[in-house]
C-alpha cells in the first residue's frame, strides 16, 4: 500500500504527491475513508486556515478513521505547514481545538521588539535539526526549507526534534511516538525536501 | 543568516513567455515550461508567474499551462492573472500553487482577498500594485495590465490590501520595468514603513548591488526581477540564469 495523502479541502496535495512521485514513491490523494483506512503512511498537508481545516476535517469523516490509524494502528503521520499545526490540541487562529495528537498549541506571532519582523514569515531558513534523527538523515550540507505561516507552535524539546529562529525561536519539527509535523514546506524545498520526504517514505 | 528571496517573475501571453520594458512591447523569451524547468534546476528560491493579459482579455486563468508549470516548480509559485472569483482561487491551489496573485480584482472585490485569506490563510494570498509617476511626480495606480488609472496612490492601496488581508504584497514601478536601473527605493520604503506584511520589490533590478540597496535601504522581505533572469547582457541575447549560491551567500553575509 503506498502513502496517502489526505484530502480535506485545503492544501497544496498536488506538490506533495509530485516530489513523491519525482522520489518514485506512489501516493494518493484521497479523501475517502476506506482509502485512508488501507493506508501504512499519511500525510496531512499544510496551506489554509485551521479553523477551516478541523471544520473539513469533522465534516468529511474524517476524524474517526485519522484518530484510528494515528493512535491506535501507530503507523507513520506526517503533517506539514497547517497539517504539523492540526495535530496539536488547539491554536490561537479562531480559537479552535485540533486533533489532539501531540500536547502542544498554536500560537499567533506577536513581536514586540523594533523592527518587528513582518508577519506571515514567509521564506527561506537553516534550521537547527536533531542530526541522529531518522527524518534528517543524509544532509551533506546545512539544510534550508521554505516557510510560510503566520502561527507557531513553542520550542519544546520534549518534542521538537528541530528548530528555527524568526524573531524567536520556536518549533520547526515536531516528533510523538509515530507522529510527525514540519512547520516548513518539504515538497517546496528543493533537495532539501526531497530528502526529508525521501526519509519519511522509506521508513519502515 | 538572514535569508531573503530573490525571484524570477516570468510573463505569460498565450503560451509563450516574454518580457516587457515599461508593461509594453513584449519581447518573445521561449517557453515557459522549459523556462521553470532550469530554474528549478538553478535552485531559485521562488517563481512568480503572471498572465498580462488574462485581465486585459477578460478571461480566466489558463489552468492548463498552470499545471504544467506547478508540476515542475519544487520551489514555491505564485500565480496572478485573471483571478476574479473563489472559484478560481480554489482550482489554482489545487494545481500545487501556493499562492494566488491578486491585481485588477483587488479594486472591484476587496472580499475576494478575504474570503481566500479565510478559507487559505493570508499566506496564500498576495495582492500586486502596479504604479507609475504623473509628469507631477505622483504615484499612481494603474490595473489591467497598466492600461487603466485608478484614483489611489500605491501607500494607500498596500493599507487597504492588508486590511482586506493580503499576506503579502508584490510592487512593481511601471516606470522601472524592463529598464535595469535599479529598484524605486524611496517608494518601497514608504510602503515597508506603512505595512508589517513582507513587501516584495519588482521592477529595475539588474544586479547584486540593486538587491542589497533595495534589500538594505527600503526595508523590503523579497527581490523580484525579469529582464535580469531571462537576458544576458543585451536584449538580444536571451539566457535564462540565476545567481549561484556562493554569489546569494555573498549577499547575505552583508545584511
């Protein structure tokens, strides 16, 4: 079974399944429920709102086969932009509860210092990663990804397993068990993200 | 490292790409495709793609030639031109766009910049300001292409489209595109002043030196180029080419 990418109205599913596909990984985009419940992989994409994402989420019916395959089958999840986002408990965007996976929040960036740096942050950045982590795995050279947000969620090294500074530092890859999500966009990162979604489609 | 993109900006007409000096007499470059494919190979940060004439000629976008370029770019894209409806902004996310680029219809529908900012985030959505100096010296904002004047100043209008929740904004001077001569700094700066969103430059960009006088002097979050991208020394000699990391490196170590 190849990976599936989820389907929930928002996101940009096309350029992830297109890096995959240039890796010559299989994936489907699909917001079907058995489709899902065959998967041994997900990817939840990023780009949208969360409020309207958690909406789409429920009003698909999609929560109870996500909820079944990511914390009860355990198998490998990883969501990018708003998909890292969703997995947390809540986010300050509409003041909306997520899918609960990884006990962390959402947070709105707020600057306070002169000159404030312009929201959303929006570009390239070198992150500081976990060097022995499997997702980071064969990067000869500092790797850089693009980012676009306008929310965060806080440094935690109980969690994050990399991180990047913008204004302050904060969360740019999260790790629970069998669940990941990556602030930034790998399938927009070149051969920076080539290898990161190389990594994660063939982990066994 | 301060890190600040540097963007081609590719225009289509039909399904040709070309490049404009002043928005007019558009000169053939090649194709498009092929054109994004050695960018993409070249490593560039971003790519936007306008449609100068989707407006112009009341029409959609051509989701086609969208497809075609997304599927190649592993670098972020934006894409303006003959967006006008919800409907649109949605097709063209789901190609692998990232961004949508809003111009004429900004003027006409400012809710459409808010209903793409809350179904897609403010992220995605860009809106453009083209403008040109008065035999006064006032700035004005032209749409459609550059073809019609509107009564507002582009300060005014980069306020109103971060109200209406515009992400970003993409600033062209009329009166610099296609000349090489350097970025309309003064005017970009008043914009950056005014805004806390990330202020994209276009229009006169023609070397290093410009990106670290627009980059470090007008406060801006992102250089755009054409002419300097697609030509080699004079017009006539067209190569599509990109700085090389070493080169970028240079400039960042100076920020």
């Amino acid at each position: 079974m190849s990976i599936v990418i989820v389907n929930y109205g928002l996101g940009n599913l096309a350029a992830i399944k297109n890096m995959l596909c240039k890796l010559g990984r299989e994936s489907i985009i699909t917001s079907d429920v058995d489709m899902i419940s065959k998967a041994n992989k997900i990817i939840i994409p990023g780009v949208g709102a969360f409020g309207k994402g958690m909406e789409n989420i429920k009003n698909m019916g999609l929560l109870d086969v996500l909820n079944q395959k990511a914390l009860k089958e355990k198998i490998p999840v990883l969501g990018i932009c708003l998909g890292m986002q969703l997995l947390t408990s809540h986010s300050e965007e509409g003041n909306v509860n997520g899918l609960n996976w990884i006990p962390m929040q959402s947070k709105k960036f707020v600057f306070d210092t002169v000159p404030k740096p312009t929201v959303p942050h929006m570009g390239w950045a070198d992150i500081e990663y976990k060097s022995s982590h499997w997702l980071f795995k064969g990067y000869a050279e500092q790797p850089r990804f693009y980012f676009a947000h306008s929310y965060y969620i806080n440094y935690d090294p109980a969690f994050a397993i990399a991180s990047v500074v913008y204004g302050f530092r904060f969360s740019c890859a999260i790790e629970y068990e069998n669940i990941l999500g990556v602030q930034f966009h790998p399938e927009k990162s070149h051969k920076f993200g080539l290898t990161l979604l190389h990594n994660f489609a063939t982990r066994s | 490292m301060r890190r600040v993109r540097i963007i081609p900006v590719l225009l289509l007409k039909g399904n040709g790409l070309f490049k404009t000096i002043g928005f007019k007499t558009p000169n053939y470059i090649g194709d498009p495709i092929n054109a994004v494919k050695i960018f993409n190979e070249k490593g560039v940060d971003e790519i936007v793609v306008l449609d100068i004439d989707a407006s112009i000629e009341m029409r959609g976008p051509n989701f086609k030639l969208i497809e075609d370029i997304a599927s190649e770019c592993f670098m972020p894209m934006g894409y303006g031109g003959g967006i006008t409806t919800m409907e649109q902004a949605r097709k063209i996310f789901n190609l692998g766009v990232e961004k949508v680029i809003i111009n004429s219809a900004f003027e006409k529908n400012s809710g459409l910049i808010s209903q793409i900012a809350q179904e897609y985030g403010s992220q995605g959505v860009v809106v453009s300001i083209d403008y040109k100096k008065s035999l006064l010296g006032l700035a004005h904002v032209y749409t459609l292409g550059g073809t019609q004047k509107s009564k507002n100043n582009p300060v005014n209008q980069a306020k109103l489209a971060v109200n209406a929740g515009a992400g970003e904004l993409f600033i062209t001077s009329m009166d610099k595109d296609g000349t090489r001569k350097g970025y309309d700094l003064p005017m970009l700066k008043k914009i950056t002043l005014e805004v806390n969103v990330p202020v994209i430059a276009c229009g006169g960009g023609n070397d290093m030196e410009d990106f670290y006088r627009v980059i470090t002097e007008s406060g801006v979050s992102a250089v755009a180029a054409g002419s300097m991208f697609v030509y080699k020394g004079d017009i006539d000699s067209i190569l599509i080419n990109y700085p090389s990391q070493e080169e970028i490196n240079k400039l960042y170590a100076r920020l």
